[in-house]
C-alpha cells in the first residue's frame, strides 16, 4: 500500500495568526477526510454521484485528557482571543502527528472539564484543515 497523508491533498495556505498552539494532544487522535458530494437515490434502487467541487475537505479531532492549569488556560485563551483563533473564525498553524504542520481553524465550541482543583480536560476538539505551511 503507498503511504498517503493529509499533506499529499492541500494546498499552501496562510494563517491568519501566525502561530502554533504547541501543546501535544493525549489520548486518541482522528483523521477524517470527505468529498462535496450529494449521492441521490432512484426509484428502482440505482444511485447517481455528483461532485460539487474536486477538493478534499480534511477534519482532524484531538483531545487532552490531562491539562495544567496553565495549558488549559493556554487553549482556552487561544479559541477566545479575538487576535488568536476567535472562537471558529480565524485559522492558525498547527503541527500535526504526520509531522507536517497545517493552517487551520476550530469547528465548534470548546469545553473545558475540570477533574481535579488544578487539573483540566478538553476534549471533542475538531479543527478543519485549510492548507498546509
């Protein structure tokens, strides 16, 4: 089988702020990638595929399970910071497990858990990939 990565699908992209978060994620890590298709269905069972563009569309999900205080403020600061990631709008660098790093942007929320006084998880983190650096 030919080793294949996200790497080999995106194009070169810019940041908006340029930086990386820098705090590994723990525990399991996912990659998902998907097409702009519609699958339509007939009456007699056939289907049909339309293609709306040719572009990939890559999703990665991480998580940390086991935060300082710190690294959790870290993040937390990051998504909420209107010059940072603000929220789901703008896109910054981050290194990936493949080792490459790419331009991305949050997806949804962040929520933040806290399991101990000092001690934070944040997980169900989804970052689309726009590019790579």
């Amino acid at each position: 089988m030919a080793a294949s990565e996200v790497y080999d699908f995106v194009s070169v992209a810019t940041p908006d702020y340029n930086a990386e978060i820098g705090i590994l994620p723990q525990g399991e890590i996912q990659e998902q990638s998907a097409k702009n298709q519609k699958v339509h269905y007939g009456v007699d069972g056939s289907e049909k595929v339309v293609s709306f563009e040719s572009n990939f569309i890559f999703y990665i999900s991480i998580g940390w399970k086991s935060l300082s205080e710190a690294d959790s403020g870290t993040i937390f600061d990051w998504y909420n910071d209107p010059l940072k990631a603000n929220g789901t709008q703008r896109s910054f660098k981050y290194i990936w497990g493949d080792g490459h790093t790419y331009v991305v942007r949050f997806v949804d929320k962040l929520s933040r858990v806290g399991q101990l006084v000092s001690l934070y998880g944040i997980s169900g983190v989804k970052l689309k990939i726009l590019g790579k650096i």
